[in-house]
C-alpha cells in the first residue's frame, strides 16, 4: 500500500509538473461557428507552449519559405506584439455595422479577436508570448538572418 | 504503527490527488474567450492615447473605434517600410505642393504672431488657417455639395514642428508622434458631414468615452 501511494504521488508530480509546464503560457482557443447548410464548426483548444515546440519540428525549408513569404511583415508584426505585451487588457479596435460586431484586443495578456455576424461567428484567443516566440522563430528563419 | 502507515498513506494519495488537480483548477479559473471583463478606464503609468471614432448617421448606424497607445505607434512606425514610408518618416514628392513651399509657410507660421493667415470664403468653400495658443487650426467647411461638411483641425505647432524636422521632402511621423505625446488632451480633428462623423483625440484613457 505504502509501495502504490509512493508511485501514485510520483506519477501524480509528474504528471502536475507537465501540466505546468505546457499551460504556462496559456491556452489558444479557436472558435468558428459558421451558421449556413455545411457550415463549418471549429472549436480548438490547445496549450500556447506547443506551438513553438511544433515549429521545431517543421521542416527548415517550409519555415523558410514561410519567413520569405512574411519578410515584410514580420518585423511589424514582432514589432506590435511585443508593444501589445505592455497593454494586457486593452480594446484597441471596435466596429459595429448593422448586426455585424468585430472587436480586436487584448485580455490577460492575449490578443483576442471576437467576429459576430449573423452568419458566422469567429472567436480567437492567442497569448502575445506565443505569438513573440513565433514572430521570432520565424524571424530568425528569414533569409539572409 | 499499521495507523499510522495508513495516516500516511492516506496523506499521500490526497497530496497526489490535489496535485493531479492543480492544472485543472488553474485552468478553470482561466478566462474564457468570451471574457466580460471591461478593460480600465485609465492606464497605470499614463500613457498617451490616440483615439479614432467615426460615427455613420446611415441606418445601420456603423460605429469605429480605434485606441491606439502612442508609445506602440512610435515603435511600430519604423518597422514599416513600405512605399514611402522608411524608418518612420514619409517621403513626399517636393516640399512644393502646388508651388507652395510647405518648409518655408511653417516656418513663417512657427514665427509669427497668433491671427488668421489665411482666410477663403466662396460659394463652395470656407477655408480659415489660423494660429492660436501655439496651435495650428484649420477650418473647412464645404457648402459646395448637396451635402454639408465641416473639418477641423487643431494640431500643437510643436508637433508641426517636429513633423517638417526630417530632411528635405520628407516629413518625420515618429518625431510627430513623440511631440504629440507631450501635449495635453486635445482634440485633434472632427469632421462633421451628413453622413459621418469623425473625431480623432488624444488623452490618457485607453478606451472611447
């Protein structure tokens, strides 16, 4: 007995610590809602952490070519999430048209971006740290870095 | 001694389990997506907004509103290089627009007294540029149309200043910026038409009244 409660509390530290570890930065969510015959529903939910660790895994090319693609951009986009980390609860853009509700902002540290419309809804939520740590990884995949 | 290895034992499972629930528990308390928290009215350190808000008067009744800290334009800028635009500064063809030298009239402005420089009135337009408290005020209005529209525009002459301290045919939007930001609360620019509404101001509030 005393054998089986020290696996379960190793086990259980273990497997807290992971926990962690890969909700650290947070949690990406995804959501889209399209309401028409064959409309499309994505409800995505995953840990921030994954994502640079699964860019480690993408093939050097295909960054590359990405980073190539994104060359004019990149240093705008590294440029404004890393202002945006120092305003973690902000609404910076807000349109009201007819039925149609768009808002753009940050909340708790993370860039959401809320769609309504009568026909579809998009809800995003992506912690700034992620998306630093991606601008950056791309960055440094740019040709010519 | 077998309770007190049970006492034990059962301390370890509920540490285990209370382990096992930590992540959960953070996760719950985590906001949703859909988060109601409203963002605070003002932010800690004072930062300088510029706000944007254009109101349509159609039946729709489309509204924007754009908060932008000062502080992330002025950062931001220079990572834009596009077109004209390099490092944050402009490029303009001629500082000649229309055979008026804009360098040499700002400076004219800049020192001279406050009054009205210039002042058009006809049957399509009303056209008043005047300097006053060390603001440079443009007035437009269009009577030309079947639709009325009136503009104004109030900008400190330190920020016009800094605009024109770029080289030549070019205009500096970062120093600009960085001018505006030592200037109070102040509303920069409003348009009046029958179909829309613009201001454009500048204060320490991160959201629109």
């Amino acid at each position: 007995m005393m054998l089986l409660a020290k696996a379960a509390l190793g086990f259980t530290g273990t497997l807290a610590l992971a926990g962690a570890y890969t909700f650290h930065e947070g949690v990406i969510r995804v959501d889209v809602d399209e309401y028409r015959a064959g409309g499309t529903h994505v409800h995505m939910w995953m840990p921030a952490a994954a994502v640079p660790l699964a860019m480690h895994l993408v093939p050097q090319e295909h960054l590359r070519e990405a980073a190539e693609h994104s060359r004019e951009a990149l240093p705008i986009a590294h440029a404004i999430v890393k202002e945006l980390k120092k305003y973690p609860d902000v609404e910076l853009v807000e349109v009201v048209d007819g039925q149609q509700h768009i808002q753009i902002g940050t909340r708790h540290g993370k860039l959401q971006i809320d769609v309504e419309a009568p026909d579809q809804n998009v809800h995003l939520l992506l912690p700034l740290s992620t998306l630093e740590d991606v601008t950056r990884q791309l960055e440094a995949n740019a040709p010519g870095v | 001694m077998s309770s007190k290895r049970g006492f034990y034992t059962r301390t370890a499972l509920a540490a285990a389990t209370t382990l096992l629930l930590i992540p959960g528990l953070a996760l719950a308390q985590a906001p949703s997506a859909k988060t109601s928290s409203a963002p605070s009215t003002t932010s800690a350190k004072q930062d300088r907004w510029l706000h944007v808000r254009v109101i349509s008067s159609d039946a729709k009744g489309e509204t924007v509103r754009v908060n932008v800290p000062l502080e992330l334009a002025e950062k931001v800028l220079p990572a834009i290089n596009h077109d004209r635009l390099h490092g944050g500064k402009v490029k303009i063809d001629c500082a000649h627009v229309n055979d008026v030298d804009l360098r040499a009239m700002v400076e004219a402005i800049r020192t001279a007294k406050d009054g009205e420089y210039v002042t058009v009135q006809s049957n399509e337009n009303d056209i008043r540029v005047a300097k006053q408290d060390n603001h440079l005020i443009v007035h437009v209005l269009d009577k030309g149309k079947s639709k009325k529209s009136q503009v104004e525009i109030k900008v400190p002459m330190k920020v016009v200043d800094a605009l024109f301290s770029a080289g030549k045919d070019e205009l500096d939007l970062v120093a600009a910026l960085h001018a505006l930001s030592a200037a109070g609360d102040t509303e920069l620019v409003s348009v009046k038409g029958d179909d829309n509404t613009v201001r454009v101001w500048l204060d320490s509030k991160n959201v629109t009244d």
